[in-house]
C-alpha cells in the first residue's frame, strides 16, 4: 500500500493537549508527527469538528489544527497554520 502523506512520520509519544475554542482543554498522547500533522491519542475521545489547538508543552509547540481522520480512540489531525512557540504567546 503506498503512503500517501506529503510528509514523513516520526514516532513521538509525547504529552499533548487538544485545546477546543470554548475552552476545555482534552489530554492525550501524541503518537506520531510530521511537517503537516500529528495522530493523537485521546484519554476520552470525542467527535470534534471544526478547529483548535495541538500544544506539545514538551516541544514548546502550539498549533492550529483539524481533525483528519478519527478511529475508537485516536485522531488523525491536519495542520491550518504553522507550528508557534508557546513561549513566545505568553509574552
């Protein structure tokens, strides 16, 4: 079967948190990245539509995203924007 992402994956299992725009924060683990998306874990999934936010404190990252693909318990999610520093936001 032939991979049709634009960009390579890297395996990351990290801490991530899916910030949604009313404000509720959804923890998760970050399974995978690359240049355009990420696949995510959620500790309670949910449908979500429309977009929010990834943060990846541990990289210091922000970015606004939506949901790609979704299964039971992951998600599958396509970068709108660039990545920011969440450092950089808190100014």
């Amino acid at each position: 079967m032939r991979e049709k992402r634009a960009f390579g994956r890297r395996p990351t299992f990290k801490p991530a948190i899916l910030v949604l725009d009313d404000g509720r924060r959804l923890p998760g683990t970050l399974l995978d990245q690359s240049e355009g998306g990420a696949k995510i874990k959620l500790s309670a999934p949910e449908s979500l539509s429309g977009e929010f936010f990834l943060e990846i404190p541990e990289d210091d990252l922000i970015v606004r995203c939506r949901v790609a693909h979704a299964s039971a318990d992951t998600m599958g999610l396509q970068y709108v924007k660039p990545p920011r520093r969440i450092s950089w936001l808190k100014k």
